[in-house]
C-alpha cells in the first residue's frame, strides 16, 4: 500500500509524461498538417524523402498513443489503490520500480520472469 504522499508524487510522475506525450503528439498532428499543405509542387525525390519522415512519424505516434492509454489506465489503478499491486501475485510493487516504471503491472520477479518466456519466442 502507499502512502499518500507517494501516491501524490507518482500521480505528478504520470501526469507529467501525459502532458509530454499529448504535446509530442500535437507537434506530430502539426507535422501532418504542413505535409497536406506543402504537397503543391514538390518533385518526386523531396515525396520518397517525405514518406519516410511521414511514415516514421506515424510510427512514433502510434506508440505514443499506446502509451498514453497506459498511462490513462496507471492513473485510474492509482485512483482505485492498486497500482502497486502486481497483476500476476498480486504482491506489492516497490515505489522505486513505480516511479521508474509507472504504467508497469507487474512485480520485478515476475517482470524478469515474463521477459525470460519472451525471449525464448520467435521475433515478429
Ligand atoms: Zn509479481
């Protein structure tokens, strides 16, 4: 269990990463926006350039937002009390692993257990 004022300092950890990501974010919607308006009169060397830039963005967008629903679900666990509660034995999760790794579910053991059953699957 936390106390409250650990649980005050990982809601400001997690809150400061969500404001971070949306900004990122925005700047990507940004990026996306000037690309539409920039595509009058561009060659076809400057578009495969652009493509690659544009799908990296995406790329990067795309795992933002999963980590914005993460970080969405980590404030909602720290709301109702379990989020230092690990999903798999349901021991308690140290406030130092919590602030390195807020949206973790999981316990160092079983973290480094589940990493050991990953490494053993093939890559995608
Ligand atoms: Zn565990």
């Amino acid at each position: 269990m936390l106390t409250a004022d650990q649980t005050v300092q990982l809601r400001e950890r997690l809150e400061t990463e969500l404001s971070r990501l949306v900004a990122s974010a925005s700047a990507a919607l940004g990026f996306t926006m000037d690309r539409d308006r920039d595509r009058v009169g561009r060659d076809s060397m400057d578009e495969s350039t652009e493509e690659e830039l544009y799908s990296t963005q995406l790329r990067l967008h795309d795992r933002e937002a999963r980590l914005v629903g993460k970080i969405r679900e980590a404030l909602s666990r720290l709301k109702s009390g379990g989020i230092d509660e690990c999903e798999e034995c349901s021991e308690p999760i140290g406030f130092k692993r919590l602030m390195a790794r807020p949206v973790t579910t999981l316990c160092f053991e079983c973290k480094t257990a589940r990493e050991q059953v990953e490494a053993d699957e093939p890559l995608e």
